[in-house]
C-alpha cells in the first residue's frame, strides 16, 4: 500500500504543477507562430526520514548549462537545452520532437529545509537534489480559543 503525502507537500505539488502549467503558457506566448518547442523539465518530490529529494529530468543539459538556486520557499532550476551543430549542418530535419532552448522551473518546496547543505548530482540526464530536513521554527498548528460574546 502507497503512503499518501502530507497535506502540505500535496498542496506545494499542487502549486508546482500551476507554477508549471503558467510557466509553460507563458512560454509558448513568447515563442509565437513558428517557434520551436519548449523544454520544461519534470519534476518529481520525495518526503523521506530526515530528508527531502528533488529529481528533475534534464536530458541532454550539459552541466555548464545548468544554474540551480534557492530563493526564499522556492527552488529555481535554470539553464538550456542546446541543439548540436553539428545536426544542422550535416542533414534537413525531417521530424522534429525533442525541445530545445532556455528553460526555468520555479518548485515550491513549502517544507522546512536546510537550503545550505543541500547536495546536488547531475547524472545521467536527471538532477538529484538532496535537503536535510529541518524542524519547523514556526510550529505546528496552535488552536486559538473561540470565546461567544
């Protein structure tokens, strides 16, 4: 039986694929007619004992092409997806599907984490970032007494 995710991990989910879904729009306005494709990568969030794991797809994204930050709840991934050159001088595209260009992908993470000892692995064309959980300095929910006038 699959473990449900926390309420709050669901919601920060919830935001990352509108976050997304908005970044993808956006995108696809500023490409207008005739563009080419746009590469947003995947994302996928695991809550585990201790720690808290981002793996996102980055096919083909060299390192040197890539900026990974942290901005306040947010974890931004940044970088390109570049053609090889040597492609298109070599032949005529007869089919074009895979997505290429510059990309960001903004995650709301929404958890309480250690941004500074994050460890982050390129390999194989996916990121791993790795956060240590930290203990919530706000706390949990503190009922607040109703009084009837």
């Amino acid at each position: 039986m699959q473990k449900t995710m926390g309420p709050t991990l669901e919601i920060a989910r919830i935001q990352s694929e509108i976050n997304r879904l908005f970044e993808s729009l956006k995108e696809l306005k500023q490409m207008g007619d005739g563009g080419e494709q746009v590469f947003v990568p995947n994302t996928d969030i695991l809550d585990g004992k201790g720690t808290l794991t981002l793996y996102v797809e980055l096919p083909g994204v060299a390192l040197r092409d890539l900026v990974l930050e942290a901005d306040g709840g947010n974890i931004i991934v940044r970088g390109e997806k570049k053609k090889r050159e040597s492609d298109r001088l070599v032949a005529e595209h007869h089919c074009l599907e895979r997505s290429f260009g510059p990309f960001e992908r903004v995650i709301a993470l929404n958890y309480p984490i250690n941004t500074h000892k994050a460890e982050a692995i390129l390999s194989a064309g996916v990121l791993k970032v790795v956060f240590p959980k930290v203990e919530n300095r706000r706390g949990g929910a503190v009922p607040i007494p109703v009084k009837e006038a």
